[in-house]
C-alpha cells in the first residue's frame, strides 16, 4: 500500500501532519516582523526545552555535524588540548573535527554499548595539574549504539576542572532530562530531525557565559559559523543569513505539541517507550547491545538471532511491512539492527514494532532452518 511508510530509525523520525502542514505553507520573508516574531518564539522554547535562562541559543540551517564543527570553531585555538570522551561514531566525530581545527586531542573510549564512568573522568582531570585540557567533547546519547552517558555528573566534574563542556545532545535533547544551567552545561548542540519533529536540516546551539570567555580567545577561522554574527543578529531578532524560513515555522508548530504534552510528560513517554521496547524485545528472546543502567531514551540496537543476517531483517522489515529500521554503523555494521523511539512516537508504534519484530525474526529463523536442513 502507497505512502503508508514508517520511519523507526535515529532520525530523520516521523514528522506529525500539522508540522508538514506549516512545510507546506507559502514562505514568508525572513526579515519581516512576522518572521521576527516566530523566530524569536522558537528561541524561548529552545531555552524551555534545555532548562537555561543563561545560555544564548542559536538555530543554523545545518545538521548536527555542522553544529558540532562550529561548537569546536569558535571555542578552540590551534594547539589546545582536547579531551574527548568516545563511546561511539558520534563521539568520535567530534575528536576528527577537533584534529582538523588543530587541537592536540586525547581520547577517552569505551567499548560498543558502554558508557563512561564518571570517576574515570574525574580521576583523568585531577591528574591534569597544570590545567593543560582546556575543553572537553562528550556524546549524551550515542546514536550509533543507543548507550547515554551520565551527563549530570559528567557535568558537575568538569566544571570543577574549569575546561569548558562541549555536549553532543542530538539524540537526548527533547527525549531525555537535560538542564543546561544546573549541570554546567558550556556548549550544546542538538538537531531538528529527531525529538523536535521536524525534517533534517536545522541545528541548534546554546552557549553559556563561559563559553564566550573561549570564544574571545578563540583563534580557529569561521565565517558561517561564526557566534558573534549570531549574537548580534539574535539582539536583533533576525538571523545573519538567510534561514530555512519553512522549517523554523514547522519548529514554531512543533513546539506547541512539546509544550502542549508538558516537558515532565515528554520525558516519561521516552522513558515509558525504551523501557516497553526493551523488555519486549527481551521477551522476544533478543540480545540489546546496551545494558538497562546506561540505555538511551531515544535509540535501542539490537543483536540479530543466531543464524539470521541483519540486512535480512531490515529487508523483512521494509519488504513485508514497510517499516525502516537502521543498520549498525562503523564497526558495527551488519552486527547490530537500531530501532529509534524519538519525537512523533507513541505506545501504538512500540506495540506494533514489537509484534513486527516478532513475525519478522519468526520468518527468517524458519527459513534459516529449512536452509539448514536442505544442505544436510
């Protein structure tokens, strides 16, 4: 049956019809007081979704990655080091992009499905005397493995460090608790196309007071994405370029349900859907890649059954149902299978996804073992 696909992947995530309404609608300038207006509305509840008062909050029209490229660019000098905490490709990628500006970058990883324990940063920092790591990069949610590292703590020893806190909140930030000011939060980005809603192509940034200190001792080149051009056109409530005008009116939309839904309320439903996810793909008899404790609200990834291939089950999925569900990345591609549980996803979508998952890995197990059975 036409267009009665279902996205159940990181994201880009399903999109609510009244959002693809406002996509639909005539654009309207981007310099008028009409844009202004909602621009600026769009700013408010960015600061209600991230639980700050004191961070400034910018929207570009780019993806996550180029949120991550100008969070390293405007606070970084050549030279700096740069302590990056990994526990996926996500994390990872943040280390590449602070080697390309020039930083003298340490890594701290964990294997596939962990996090990082708090203590193990803390006891890196107080080992660095001289102050030497001047930021440090860290993923809430890892999209690649559905692991979330403890961010509250995370954030806390940091601060006391003094380095300044870079945080990948693509997939937490509208699905997990998040609170910039409490938690000393420096730099955050986030992405449109998983809990606010939207289509892929807006990024946001918050960034704290302190986080302006390194921006003036920045000396790393930056033009597009350059915070004090930001700054002055926010004072201004505009935008110095030219923004994705529909996508900020469908944001302005999407807020209204976050908002309407209460933010206590959007992050019990993401708690309430991993936990039904988990446990019916446990009863299932399936292996999660993560363990309970450390499992993100927004992402799980799954290990196939014995004997049956992962690109068999995603073609299961699309084929018999018309469902989309993600491949493991890097090193584990073709390993793992990743079903999203963020934004526009209600109980109904777990339930069904959990009664195709069973019909799917029943089908393929059957035929795995009539191939078997035909070669003996």
């Amino acid at each position: 049956m036409q267009d009665k696909s279902f996205l159940m992947i990181p994201g880009p995530t399903p999109v609510p019809e009244s959002v693809l309404v406002e996509l639909a609608r005539h654009p309207i300038g981007h310099r008028s007081k009409e844009f202004s207006d909602i621009f600026m509305s769009c700013i408010e509840d960015l600061k209600w979704l991230g639980k700050t008062k004191n961070s400034d909050v910018f929207i570009y029209t780019a993806s996550g990655t180029g949120a991550m490229e100008a969070a390293i660019a405007n606070s970084l000098s050549p030279g700096d080091k740069v302590l990056s905490l990994v526990i996926g490709v996500f994390g990872k990628r943040f280390s590449q992009i602070a080697q390309t500006f020039g930083a003298n970058v340490e890594i701290i990883s964990a294997e596939p499905g962990k996090v990082i324990a708090p203590n193990t940063l803390e006891q890196r920092l107080a080992e660095d005397k001289n102050k030497e790591i001047k930021i440090v990069t860290v993923t809430h949610s890892e999209t690649s493995t559905g692991a979330a590292n403890d961010l509250e703590k995370m954030g806390k020893i940091v601060k006391a460090h003094g380095a300044l806190l870079i945080v990948d909140a693509v997939t937490s930030l509208g699905c997990m608790n998040l609170e910039i000011d409490n938690w000393g939060l420096d730099i955050v980005i986030s992405g449109s196309q998983k809990g606010f809603m939207i289509p892929p192509g807006l990024s946001f940034i918050y960034v704290s007071q302190k986080a302006w200190d390194f921006y003036k001792r920045s000396k790393c080149p930056k033009f597009y994405w350059d915070f004090g051009k930001q700054k002055k056109s926010l004072d201004e409530q505009t935008t110095p370029f030219t923004p994705n005008v529909s996508f900020i009116c469908s944001l302005k939309k999407a807020f209204e349900m976050m908002k309407n839904e209460g933010l206590e309320n959007l992050i019990k439903r993401h708690d309430r859907l991993k936990n039904r996810l988990r446990a019916g793909l446990k009863e299932l008899g399936l292996n999660l890649l993560t363990e309970d404790k450390d499992a993100s609200a927004a992402i799980t990834a799954i290990y196939p059954p014995e004997g049956v291939s992962v690109p068999d089950i995603r073609a299961a999925y699309k084929k018999d149902w018309d469902i989309t569900v993600a491949n493991g990345q890097d090193t584990l591609k073709d390993k793992i299978f990743r079903v999203g549980h963020l934004g526009f996803v209600s109980d109904r979508d777990i339930e069904m996804t959990l009664t195709v998952t069973e019909k799917v890995i029943k089908k393929l197990s059957a035929n795995n073992l009539q191939l078997t059975a035909g070669k003996k």
